[in-house]
C-alpha cells in the first residue's frame, strides 16, 4: 500500500481538487512517487466513491473538505468542473500558495483571482494541459506576436452539450461531414465551450491574451482524436503546431493532459529543468 504524504518532511504536499480523468491519474503517480512531492490530501464531490476507488487503488490519503485545503497542502491541482475554480483558488492564493489550474476556461474571467495571488505571495500555475508548445508562445510573447490563430477539430461527442450549441440549437449529433460551430476569440471561446476548449483559453495566457487568439470550432465525424492546429505569427519567429490527443475516457479530455500536469509538477522540484 502506498502511503501518501508522510514520505519526506520536506516535500512539496500536493492535493487534488476533483477526482475524475485527470484528478485519478494524478493521484496514482503521487501515490507511486514523484521526487520531492507527497500526496497529501483529495477533494471530491462523492466522498463514498472516492474511498472506494482509493482502496481499490491502494493508496492512503485523506479526503477533505475544500475550504480545508490550505492547511493540508501547499499545492492544489485543480482539475475539477469549471464552476468552483473560484471555491478552490481563492483559500489557497489567500493563504499565498500555488494552484495549478486546469480549468483554464474559467480563469480567463476572473483576473481577480491572480491579483489574489499576487497579494499573498500564492501563484497559479497554468499547466500546457492538452495543448503543445508553450515554451515556444511564451518565448515570442516576450518579443512580439502579430496573431495567434487556432483551429480545432473534435468528433462529435467531444463538444456534444456545450452550453454554445445548446443555447444556438445546433445539433451534432449524426454529422456526416464536418461542421465548423464557432469562429471567434479564445475569450468567446471558452465561454461558449467551458470543458471543451481549455486549451485555447491556456493558449491565449501564454501569447497575445484572450482577445486576440482567434479559434474555429469543428465537430468532424472523420476524426477519433481532438486534433488541434496553432499557427503564430511574430517578429521572432513563425510556426505551426499541431496535436492529435487521444480521448480519455471523458471523451472531452485527452489523455496526455493529465500527463502534462505530472510533468509541470515533476519541473517544480527537479534539480534539472528544460524547456521554458
Ligand atoms: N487545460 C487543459 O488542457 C484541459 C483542461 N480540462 C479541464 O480540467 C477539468 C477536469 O477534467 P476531467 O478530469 O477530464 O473532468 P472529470 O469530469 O473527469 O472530473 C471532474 C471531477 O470533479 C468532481 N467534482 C464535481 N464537483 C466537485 C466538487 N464540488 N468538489 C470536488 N470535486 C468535484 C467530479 O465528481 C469529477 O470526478 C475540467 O474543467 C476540464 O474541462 C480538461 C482537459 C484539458
Ligand atoms: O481543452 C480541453 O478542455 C480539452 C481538449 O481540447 C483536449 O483534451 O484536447
């Protein structure tokens, strides 16, 4: 069984907000062991679910409540729904320690959340999550970047019940061919599809802001994978990136976010750091 959160006296104590996709994946590898990290503590909504799968698992950790968090942890992850990022955030930056955000959508409102943080000494940490090449936006972003455009392609049920097609009664359901569902900034964006399209939400931190990273929405029965495409444009440099994730199984999340989140933390602690 592992035990988490009593290794080293001097590790970094990570809690997890929200035990889905990316909150169980994170855990395990916390639990198997990330070098100067513990797993000290989890929050989730079913207190009855998450020790099941905790037993099941084999790891010790307690579950607590959210308000509780500053004093278990010195950093969250916080991979939970959109709408309690300000419930998660707010008790830690208060207390002037980091959160790593993954939903990044729901942050692009709220720049009163990193004036919390720059108030208390706390930091919110915005991981590349399922994106690609945030070394390379934020090196230009220090330059200047004239655009920043981004298309994305999902299948179907990656954006089906998104707040924008339900309000806009588009359907997609028995596509046959690709529908593009929106064009417009990565502040709409992220407005219109909060648990789909984090990515251009982060994206738009890491380069020229919200309002002038562009985005075109796809829902393309062709693809099985959230494909992304990123074209930028700046004094520096020109690239394009792109990234085709695997779904997980929230078919909304690839695989690889979570994958990023256990990289940006292995970095917070590693004697050895590459990248940006
Ligand atoms: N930045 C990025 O690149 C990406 C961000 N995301 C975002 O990350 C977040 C987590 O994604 P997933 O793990 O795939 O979602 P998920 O839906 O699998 O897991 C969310 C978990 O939070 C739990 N939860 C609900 N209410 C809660 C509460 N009050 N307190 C604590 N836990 C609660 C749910 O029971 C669920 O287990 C979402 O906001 C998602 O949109 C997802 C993919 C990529
Ligand atoms: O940004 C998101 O919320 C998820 C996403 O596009 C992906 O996993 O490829």
């Amino acid at each position: 069984m592992s035990a988490a959160g009593v290794s080293n006296l001097q590790s970094k104590r990570v809690a997890i907000a929200g035990l889905g996709e990316i909150g169980r994946t994170v855990a395990n590898k916390l639990a198997q062991g990330l070098p100067g990290l513990s797993l000290a503590a989890i929050t989730t909504r079913d207190q009855a679910k998450a020790r099941a799968w905790l037993d099941r698992e084999g790891i010790v950790c307690p579950l607590v409540a959210l308000d509780d968090l500053p004093d278990h942890a010195d950093l969250v992850v916080e991979c939970a729904p959109a709408d309690i990022l300000d419930q998660i955030c707010r008790p830690m930056l208060t207390a002037g320690k980091q959160v790593m955000v993954l939903s990044a959508s729901a942050l692009l409102p709220r720049p009163d959340l990193v004036d919390l943080a720059r108030a208390h000494g706390g930091q919110i940490i915005v991981p590349t999550g399922a994106l690609i090449g945030f070394d390379a936006v934020s090196a230009a972003a220090e330059g200047t970047i004239s655009s920043v455009q981004m298309v994305t392609r999902k299948p179907p049920n990656g954006l089906a019940g998104a707040p924008y097609l339900v309000a806009n009664r588009i359907s997609v359901e028995g596509l046959t061919s690709a529908l593009c569902v929106f064009k417009g900034s990565a502040r709409d964006a992220a407005a219109a599809f909060p648990a789909n399209v984090n990515v251009v939400a982060a994206l738009s931190l890491a380069g020229i802001g919200p309002d002038r990273t562009t985005i075109e929405i796809w829902a393309d029965p062709a693809v099985t994978r959230n494909c992304h495409q990123i074209r930028v444009e700046a004094d520096s440099a020109s690239f394009t990136m792109s990234i085709e994730n695997v779904p997980s199984e929230n078919p909304r999340t690839g695989r690889i976010t979570a994958l990023s989140v256990i990289a940006a933390l292995r970095k917070l602690t590693s004697p050895l750091q590459v990248g940006t």
